[in-house]
C-alpha cells in the first residue's frame, strides 16, 4: 500500500516590526498578519505558492474554519495530489489586513487598547499586498513558484505581480479584474449603506455592545451574494418553487426557495465577518485600479514583469466578466510577457472558481506545473 503524505498544516502570524506606510498616507502601527502554511518550504525556498483570498475569505484554504467548523475554502484544490500540491509546494495564505480573522483591522485593539472602529485607516489593495510581502520577507522566499487568486484574490495577485515583480515567476488570475466598474462600486455601496443605516452600527462603535449590526450586514451579504452566482444557476436550483409549503401565504415570510436561501446566507454569515472589515474592505476593492498606480496605462504596470501569466474567466460570471480578463491579456501582450487565457464554461456564476469546475482543475494543475 503507497504511503499517504500528510504536509503539516500550521496556522500562524506575523508581529510586523515597523509600522505599515499605506497608500492613504497614514501609518498602521504594530500590524500582525495573521497567515496559514501547508506543507513543506525546500531547502532553496523556491517551492512557494501564494494563495491570496477573496473578499469574504481568509486565510484557511485548507484547514477547517474555527468558526464555522467548515473545510477549508478551496480543499478541493489544494491538498496532496491535488492541482496545487502540498507533497511538492509550500502553500502560504494570508489574511488581509483590515479583515477580522486575525489580522489587524477595525476589531483589533489600537494603540488605546480599545477597538479601532472607524478610526482604522482606509486601505487598498496594494496595502494589502504589501502585508503579504512581509509575511514573504520573514519566511525567507525571494521569489514564488507561483501566485495565485480567484475575485479580489485576483486584483491581489495583479497588484503583488505589478509592484513587486521580483518577488513571483508565474501568476493565475482567475475570476478577477484589473479595476472596479461603476456596477461593482454600485453594488458595494448598496451594502456598505445597508450596515451603516443599521441603528446597532452606531458609528462603528459597536464592540463594547455585544452585538453589531447583524441587520445590516445580513442584506449587504444577500446583496452581494446574489452577483456571485448566474441567473441559469439561481433558476435550475431554485426556480419559482416555493419553500416547505404548497401555496403563497400572500405575506413577506420567505414564500420561495430563493428568499430562504439568501437570509439564510446573511445570517449565518454574520457569525464569522465583522461589519466594519466589510466596509473596509468593499472600499479597498472600490478603489482598485491598476492602469490608474500606473500612468494611466496598464500594460505599463507589468512593465518590469518577468513572471508567466494564466488568465481564466467563467461564461456566466456577470461580475467580472470575461471582457475584464481580456483587458488584463491585452495589457500582459503589449507588454511582451507569456500570457494563456481561458474562458470556461460552467453554470455557477462568478463562484465557479471555488466550485466543481473539473476544467478548472486542468488549467491550474497544468500551469502550477
């Protein structure tokens, strides 16, 4: 019988020493990065791959939640044998600053030793990478075998790759963009206004109250919850059928299966995400805009690449469209970098790259290499 290798999963965090310089022009004192390890850093440390999270994710990709109890959020792709393999890479995956599963953000104790609410500083996703250098620095990798993301995974990884294009020899995008649309900003702030019109919001003072605005945070994840799936997908899992009932009560209770299935999404994730990371980060993607920290023009922020790029959108992802992907293709192409792309197809909206999308499977594997 062939042994079954199980690499060492490690949860761990990262104290940052100097304070962290954020593109607002403020200072974040004595930050920690809170980041999960999965297998083995070679004696070259050239094994590593970055796994960067989306916006209601976090570090444990494979390891199960403390909160929820839940598999890791992307086991079925990461593990041994798997498409990104943890019997030959060292897979690293941080929390983003201003997020609420250990490192620093607004529930985090400031300075005062009091939560820092609204006073935490407004971020961008460059900040956020650069707490992921950090994490890199303090482990010793120079250079990663590869960077991968999936939504705000993905502007991650095309921030990481842009501003710090030593630092990666091969970077996938999946699912992602290089800049948030007027749609996207729309539907972040239809949420963000929804926890603030909470009266338990108060300011963002909510801590020392034992409870938050679970009201408002519930719509916003409703709200955003259904731009990550397709309208095929909503109707062949859904459609119009009604929820453990024969007929309309011609009330507001959740009459259809939808209605059930979306509060029931808010509401349980209330549980595990704090309402003002919310804020902070749907404001970090909002200001997302690559060509913009570049001139104005994107290819140029790949100017000193030398990394290999791989590109995958979903046919029925009207979040990110594959319009969006194949601006970031053109880009890489003027910039005279190795660039694949692929569109595929699957039913689920914008979360086909965490779902069973066998294709997928393919295209990471054979990329990671």
């Amino acid at each position: 019988m062939a042994t079954v290798l199980n690499p060492p999963i490690e949860n761990r965090h990262l104290d940052l020493d100097m304070p962290l310089l954020l593109d607002g022009g403020q200072m974040l004192p004595c930050a920690r990065i809170a980041y999960e390890t999965c297998g083995t850093l070679n004696a070259a440390k050239d094994n590593a791959i970055l796994i960067c999270h989306a916006l209601t994710g976090d570090q444990h990709v494979v390891s199960n939640h403390p909160k929820t109890g839940k598999p890791g959020w992307w086991v079925r792709m990461v593990g041994p044998g798997k498409p990104i393999d943890t019997d030959r890479f060292f897979v690293i995956c941080a929390n983003v600053i201003g997020s609420c599963m250990g490192s620093t953000g607004p529930a985090s104790d400031g300075p005062d030793g009091t939560p820092w609410g609204m006073r935490f500083p407004v971020i961008t996703i460059r900040d956020m990478v650069r707490g992921h250098i950090a994490v890199l620095d303090s482990l010793g990798i120079d250079s990663l075998h590869a960077l991968v993301g999936g939504s705000m995974g993905g502007m991650q990884v095309l921030s990481l790759a842009a501003n710090f294009p030593e630092r990666t020899r091969a970077v996938l995008v999946l699912a992602s963009t290089a800049r948030h649309s007027a749609q996207n900003i729309a539907f972040h702030e239809v949420g963000r206004q929804a926890i603030m019109a909470d009266p338990e919001w108060r300011e963002g003072d909510y801590y020392a109250f034992g409870k938050g605005p679970e009201k408002g945070l519930s719509v916003a994840r409703m709200a955003a919850h259904i731009t990550y799936l397709s309208e095929a997908g909503l109707t062949e899992k859904f459609g119009r059928r009604l929820q453990n009932r024969e007929e309309k009560t011609f009330g507001f209770d959740a009459d259809f299966q939808i209605e059930s299935y979306l509060r029931y999404q808010g509401l349980s994730f209330t549980d595990r995400f704090d309402a003002n990371s919310y804020l902070y980060i749907t404001r970090a993607m909002d200001y997302f805009d690559l060509a913009e920290e570049h001139g104005g023009m994107l290819a140029n922020a790949f100017a000193k690449s030398k990394a290999r790029y791989c590109l995958v959108s979903f046919d029925t992802d009207w979040l990110y469209p594959t319009a969006e992907s194949r601006n970031v293709v053109h880009a890489l192409n003027a910039a005279g970098l190795p660039v694949s792309f692929v569109e595929l197809s699957a039913p689920f909206g914008h979360d086909s790259f965490l779902l069973d999308v066998p294709a997928l499977d393919r295209v990471v594997q054979g990329f990671i290499g």
